[in-house]
C-alpha cells in the first residue's frame, strides 16, 4: 500500500474497534486518543540578511486520518484497520502489516488474466472504502509451477500499470522463487561466506564472529523451517560449520 499508516481513517477505525467489542469506557480511551491531534510543517530557512537559519512553522491543522507511528499501539490499531479485508475475498489473501499477498490458481491460463483483474478490483474498491491505496509499482506477479512445466505466458495491465512478472520475490525476508525451491535464498546466505573470510583475514576472529552473528546466523535461523529441507541444504550447512 502506500502511505498505509497516514490514510488510516479515525471515524472508520472506531467503528471497527466497537465491532470486535471494544466499547464504553475503553472506546472512549481509544477515541480520546485518537481525536484532537494536529500536526504542523518544520522547515530550516537560510536569512541572508542575518546569515542565520531559521525555523520556520506553518499553521497548525488537525487531522482526521493517520495512526501515531512508533507508537506501542500503532501497528495493531493498523492491523484492526484491515484484518477483515480477506473476508471479502473469493481467494486466499496473507496480511502483514500493510503488505498483501494475493493468491490464485488455475489448471488453464486462458481465464487467468482475466480472473486476477477480478482480484485486484475487489481489493481496491474495499481499499477504497477505507481510504486506502494499492501501490502497482511495487506490486509483482509471480507464478508457481514445477520445473518441468512451461511458465505462464502473463501480461497483465491494471488501471494503466502493466505489473512485472517476476521469477523470485522477497516476501518478509525470505527470497521466494518461481519453483519454490529455495535456490535463490540459499544462494544469498553462501555468497556471504566469502565476505566472511576477507573480514577474518583482514580484522580478527571476534570482528568475524560478530558481522556471522549480525548477518549469516540470522539468515540461517529465519525461516529455516520452510526452507530447510531443501536439497541444497546441506550444502549451506557444510558452508556454515566452515
């Protein structure tokens, strides 16, 4: 989405709050918390007759829209905002925070163009009712299918943008290709131990040790559930004891 946290609208998010059941004292904490912010606009401003910088504010406007962020609260008031979007969904539909994932399948592609143009349509009217706005720049498409098959020939264009069809997606940290077969994210974690050799030769073992806890011990223990039966594997795992 874009901007997903700024277009968050007040009115919409306490209706919502009082659906799942949060009313009469606690909704007028959530409200009182919500209601009477304003913000104002901070430039530095260069006096040439003084030759001094200077703050310069504009006028102070409230605002109906927009979730504190950095807030303790912020992110789950955001998901509240959308977590019943897949309710409206013929097709499975992943939400992590304002990212989403869209999926469909088919046994012929004749009717898939058309049957994702249905998808993004229903998402955007429900994103629109909530003022709300889907980013197709960053949108991509990606087709799953065994080795062995042809790839979906997919050219779609919505609203004007033509979505990029691509062979592997990062998706919440973990590269993600077309065969699922975690070449690509394996890939990423072995490149890094030759970063990890040039370090050691060039600094000690303990700078070594600590660029393998801050990047390649992280990336082996993400998600290692999902990708670690792949087949090459084992060889990550011979890289990782070296």
């Amino acid at each position: 989405m874009t901007k997903a946290y700024d277009k968050v609208q007040f009115k919409i998010l306490l209706n919502k709050l009082h659906g799942i059941g949060i009313r009469g004292k606690s909704h007028d904490w959530f409200k009182s918390y919500l209601q009477n912010r304003s913000q104002i606009v901070e430039i530095d401003n260069y006096n040439h007759a003084t030759n001094e910088i200077q703050k310069i504010f504009s006028l102070s406007k409230n605002i109906h829209a927009s979730i504190p962020q950095g807030s303790v609260i912020g992110c789950l008031l955001f998901l509240i905002y959308i977590n019943d979007l897949p309710k409206i969904l013929d097709w499975p539909c992943v939400l992590f925070a304002d990212d989403i994932s869209l999926l469909t399948s088919c046994k012929s592609h004749t009717n898939l163009n058309e049957k994702i143009c249905n998808i993004l349509s229903k998402t955007e009217n429900w994103m629109t009712s909530h003022n709300l706005q889907l980013n197709y720049q960053k949108t991509k498409l990606i087709t799953f299918h065994p080795p062995q098959k042809q790839p979906l020939n997919i050219d779609i264009s919505y609203k004007g943008t033509t979505l990029e069809l691509v062979k592997n997606v990062t998706l919440l940290g973990l590269d993600i290709d077309s065969h699922i077969n975690w070449k690509q994210h394996i890939q990423k974690i072995s490149k890094f131990t030759y970063a990890l050799y040039e370090i050691k030769k060039t600094t000690d073992v303990k700078t070594a040790l600590s660029s393998y806890y801050a990047y390649a011990y992280s990336w082996l223990s993400y998600g290692v559930i999902l990708w670690g039966n792949s087949t090459d594997a084992q060889i990550l795992f011979t890289l990782q004891k070296n």
